[in-house]
C-alpha cells in the first residue's frame, strides 16, 4: 500500500472509529501520532497512521473488526514499556493502546485469583491484594508502570521469577480478541482446562495472536518471613561461583540479582543506593517462606557468600533497608543513562554454571571492541541483561554496540543458552531467530501464527525474520512447509 493509500484508509478508518470510540479516543494529529512511535526501545521509531484507546472489550473487538474489513494491520500496545519493539507500531496501520482498560474487577480470596483489565499496573494487582494477605508475584523491574496485557503478551518475569517463575505460570485465564474479530475465552480461574493449552501458546505470543482484553492471575500468600542480604565481591567470577554454590546445596532463594561494577557506577549516579565501595560485583539475594525455612537457609546463603570471596555482607534490617538494596538494581536500566548517552539492553539467557566463563568473554569483548558493556541480570537462572553502551552523535558507534550487542547473543547460544528470557523477539532480535532455529523450526512456528491469523494483521513484522505469510496469496510465501508436502499437517 503507497503512503498516500495508507494514509487514506487511516482517515476513513478514523471517520468510522470516532462515533464508536469518542472523538478523544481517535488520534490523527501527526504530533501526537509521534508520542507512540516506539516502546521501550528506542532504538526502532516508526509513527502509527492511526492511535486508538479503547475502553471495553467490545470497543477493542470493533476496532479489530474495521481494520480486517478495511485490510489495514493493527499492533496492540500497553504502557510502552516493552525491550524488544513488540509495540512498534506500523506507518500504515492502527495502534490499538489499552493503557484506558485498567479496571481490577475482582480480588477473588477464596479462590486465589484476581480479575483484571489489560492496562492495569503490575504493581497495583499487589497493591489491592496487599489487604488480604495476598501479593502478585511476576515483577518486572518496570513494574510501577508496565501493564498486565503487556506482561502477558511478552511472558514477562522479573526477579523473583527464579523462584515463582514467569507470568505464563501465574495466568489462569485470559479473554481474548481473535485476529478474526472475535471474543473468545481461554481458561479461566481453574487450575487448568482440557485440551490443546492454547492460553500456554498465547501468553507469550507477543501479540501476534489476538489482543488481551481481561486476565485472570493467580495471587499467592504473602510468604511468613522474608529474608534479604547484599555481598559484595572484587570480581564477577567470584560472584557467579558463590551464585552456582547456593543453588547447587539445594538452597531455591526467590531472587539472586547480580550486578557489575559499571552498572553499579550507573545505580550509584542515579539513586545513590550506597553500595560497598570497591566492589566488583554485588548479589542480592533474598528468601522467603516459612520463618524457620528461611532462617535456616539464610545463614547457608551467608557462608556460601564468604566461602566464595563475598569482603562484604549487609543483610536488610527492616523493608525500608531492603527497599534500598533493591532500588539501585530495580533503576539500573534507567540509571546507565547517568553514564552513556544510548544503550542497547539485552536478554540472552546461559546456564548458571557457565556465568563466571561467559562474564569474562563479554569484557574480552568489551575490551577488543572499545565498547563498555554494563551487566545487570538475573543470576539464580542465567538470565543475562548486558547494556551495551555507546553515542549514536559519534558516526559508527551505534554500529558498532549492535555488532557486540549480537555477538553477546552468539556467546548465549553457543553456551546452550536462548537470545531471550523475558524481553521477547519482537522488533529487535527477529534477526537473530535463524541462528538458534532452523528454517523447518521458523516455518513450523509459523503455522500457529497463521491458525490464528491468516491474514497476517495482527502485528505483522514481529518474531520471525523474514515475510512468513499464510496461504495462496499473490505476492505472498506459496511454497509449501515440508509437513505439508509430506502430507502429515493442512496447508498453512
């Protein structure tokens, strides 16, 4: 579609929107139009030809059912708070933002679940449970801004999620417009639901499947005790070996969180969280669980900490302590903005034991490259966060961080790791898809996307690195996938 037709069809779409929506609700001023040409990642802008706030399900299924009627691709967005471009809209589609839909409509005790919409804040499903006893466990470092919808179209986790795992283990139910406009419920506050586990494909799908307009998530029981140190260390491998000892005694702490000298730098500059001074790297770890539970493994966790080079131990007296040891790691990204002007933020996962090797790999590469690579991650489950740093205003820099960001990425793969834990493929890192599947994996993925969404509407672009689209189209992808020819799956 030429950008004069696109931007025709938005005009018409907008007309048809507005008595549906409200006038507020329909943006086509080219201004705003740009307030919502990235998430998270900034690295990838492109202004949407139309922005949409729906407020209701049924709102969000007609905006679904004027873009299908109208042929025009649509991206579904939450707060923007997104690390791989799963929001970057499309110059000739709709943004559909949910950040209006923020109802929690059911605190739900007896059964341990809540009900809410997908712009509500991941913090506040706590904040509400809080009164009752109970908490929402995925937290994400953005989680006083990031919304539900957004958590489960990325399977978000945080760094907790060691220990109580990722959103797709916390969503018992989502309600869902289909790429065919439809409403459709997957599971709901059961356990779990017979049949094919389509809501264990969605969460996680990105937003290539549909568009969340109601989840259901499970609450848990604010734990008895809760138990937190910082240990500090002069290098990285002392840190990540005392991270391998603690989880190799059988000790499952809910967090261990490392983080290196420069992004300790970067917290210091941006919430002057105190920090032992000289320290090459700092854990923090902390347990919770039944009060004698946590005692016990407590002081294990301490000794594995000196045994393993920690010259330093603080362990949080009260919540307003703790708290601080965990702002200067909850700012990190934010804060390496104190230091470099750009970054780019990865999410390559490694196995535990391989930290120290892979840790020292990365600053080789730093070093052989001119490029400082900032880490900050969740080390109890591998998941790394390196911030490669540099200027985009210097010519070849910006180059240059993508060259290192994805050869971090090959390290990860080579190690028997993935290219993402919790940020997702989106935008950025489709790329890179071919290096850790092959083409029958890719084209095999795509089969799904295409049962969903045939017509390739609902976010297009995303995940896959090259145009995957479904059936016998012209101009479209026409060959058959080899479970096709062999006669054992429909075509797709």
């Amino acid at each position: 579609m030429s950008a004069a037709a696109a931007s025709g069809a938005a005009l018409a779409l907008a007309e048809r929107l507005r008595p549906l929506l409200g006038p507020d609700a329909v943006l086509t001023d080219r201004a705003q139009l740009r307030t919502y040409e990235c998430d998270g990642l900034a690295q990838f802008r492109v202004t949407p030809a139309l922005v949409v706030f729906p407020r209701t399900a049924a709102q969000c299924q007609a905006v679904v059912r004027a873009c299908i009627d109208a042929g025009v691709p649509y991206v579904a967005r939450g707060s923007g708070t997104g690390l791989s471009g799963g929001a970057l809209p499309r110059s000739d589609g709709v943004l559909i933002v949910t950040a209006q839909m923020r109802t929690i409509h059911q605190i739900d005790v007896a059964n341990q679940r809540a009900v809410v919409d997908p712009g509500v804040i991941n913090l506040q499903v706590t904040r509400d449970a809080t009164p009752h006893g109970y908490y929402y466990a995925p937290d994400p470092s953005s989680q006083q801004i990031c919304s539900i919808g957004g958590n489960v179209a990325e399977n978000s986790g945080g760094a907790h999620c060691l220990k109580y795992g990722f959103t797709v283990n916390h969503v018992t139910g989502c309600e869902v417009v289909t790429p065919d406009g439809e409403i459709v419920q997957m599971g709901g506050k059961a356990v779990d639901s017979p049949g094919y586990d389509l809501l264990g494909a969605f969460v996680g799908s990105e937003g290539t499947l549909g568009i969340t307009t109601r989840v259901t998530v499970r609450l848990l029981r604010a734990p008895e005790a809760v138990q937190t140190l910082l240990a500090a260390f002069h290098s990285t491998d002392d840190a990540g070996t005392a991270v391998s000892a603690i989880i190799g005694a059988g000790v499952l702490p809910a967090a261990v969180e490392m983080m290196d000298a420069l992004a300790i730098e970067a917290a210091e500059a941006a919430v002057a969280c105190g920090y032992p001074e000289g320290a090459g790297a700092v854990l923090i770890v902390e347990l919770d669980g039944p009060a004698a539970e946590v005692d016990h493994t407590f002081a294990a966790v301490q000794k594995h900490c000196r045994d393993h080079g920690a010259f330093e131990i603080r362990v949080a007296a009260d919540p307003v302590q703790r708290a601080l040891f965990w702002k200067g790691r909850k700012s990190a990204f934010a804060a390496v903005g104190r230091i470099s002007p750009d970054y780019i933020v990865q999410d390559g996962v490694i196995p535990r034991t391989a930290l120290p090797e892979v840790l020292r790999r990365i600053a080789a590469l730093s070093g052989e490259r001119g490029v400082r690579v900032a880490n900050v991650f969740h080390a109890g489950d591998g998941n790394l966060h390196p911030l490669v740093l540099f200027d985009d205003a210097i010519e070849g820099q910006g180059e240059q961080a993508e060259e290192v960001s994805g050869a971090i990425l090959d390290l990860c793969i080579e190690y028997g790791g993935s290219i993402t834990g919790e940020h997702g493929v989106g935008s950025d890192k489709a790329k890179y898809m071919p290096r850790m599947f092959t083409e029958v994996d890719l084209d095999t993925m795509q089969m799904l996307r295409c049962a969903f969404d045939p017509a390739g509407l609902c976010n297009p672009g995303k995940i896959f690195p090259t145009p995957r689209l479904c059936g016998e189209v012209p101009g479209r992808h026409k060959e058959a996938h080899p479970l096709v020819q062999a006669g054992v799956a429909d075509v797709f």
